[in-house]
C-alpha cells in the first residue's frame, strides 16, 4: 500500500480510538453522577448542601 493509506488507516483509528475513549470517560462521569445522586437521596441531603464550592460562589455573585 501506498503511505497515504498507511496514514489515512492510522488517523481513521486514531479517531476511532479517541471516540472510544471519550464515550468511556463520559459512561463513567453519569454513572458516578447517578451513585452521587443516590447518596445524596438516601442521606436526606439537598445538592446545594453537599456542593461547598457551588454556595460560596453563590454568595460572592450577590
């Protein structure tokens, strides 16, 4: 084959290989998000509550 085969076969896995990635960090970000949530739910606690950072930059936008 000629090397822009080569190269057009290596940037279409690289892509390939990217999406992979990014479909599996994103899967992971949810699933952790769904578990937080839940926890949240079963210790009677407000998201507000929990999210120290969240209500100081509340305040300071007032």
């Amino acid at each position: 084959m000629e090397d822009k085969t080569y190269l057009s076969i290596a940037y279409l896995g690289m892509i390939f290989g990217l999406a992979i990635w990014t479909w599996t960090v994103v899967s992971r970000s949810r699933n952790l998000e769904q578990r937080i949530n839940a926890m949240e739910q079963s210790l009677n606690i407000k998201s507000v509550d929990s999210d120290s950072v969240a209500s100081v930059n509340d305040t300071n936008d007032n």
